[in-house]
C-alpha cells in the first residue's frame, strides 16, 4: 500500500473532485460488498486518510482506498 503524504492528499482531492465518476478495474478486498469489476460511482470527498468516498450505483455507498483498490476515472 502507498503510504500518502500531505501533499498526495491534496494530489487526491485535485484527481477526484466531488462529482467524479469512477469504475472498478476489479473486486474489491472486502468481503461484506458485492461490488465488482465495472461497477460503477460518483465520487462524495477524499478524507484526511486518503479514502476516496463513493456513492456507488446499486446504492452503496463504501470508499475507495488509494493503493489497494483498483479503479478508473471514467468521466
């Protein structure tokens, strides 16, 4: 996992904006979400820990973490 920095946190905040959609690359590590690989979402915030928080499509609404989680800007 990337260890982020002050300065990678506001990176974040510039690469993923509120409004930002996103795609999941593949599943998650989390064994209590059923999303997977091209699901879809809008992004909420970036928080001071580097989670990039999402309100998914099916209504989810679970974070994003930099370095673990595999995904895309798609718009």
């Amino acid at each position: 996992m990337t260890q982020l920095t002050k300065d990678l946190f506001a990176e974040a905040r510039k690469l993923y904006p509120k409004g930002t959609r996103v795609e999941l690359k593949e599943k998650m590590q989390d064994p209590h979400t059923k999303l997977k690989a091209g699901d879809k979402a809008t992004v909420q915030f970036v928080d001071d820990s580097g989670t990039v928080h999402c309100r998914w499509d099916n209504g989810e609404g679970l974070g994003l973490i930099i370095g673990v989680d595999a995904f895309k800007v798609i718009e």
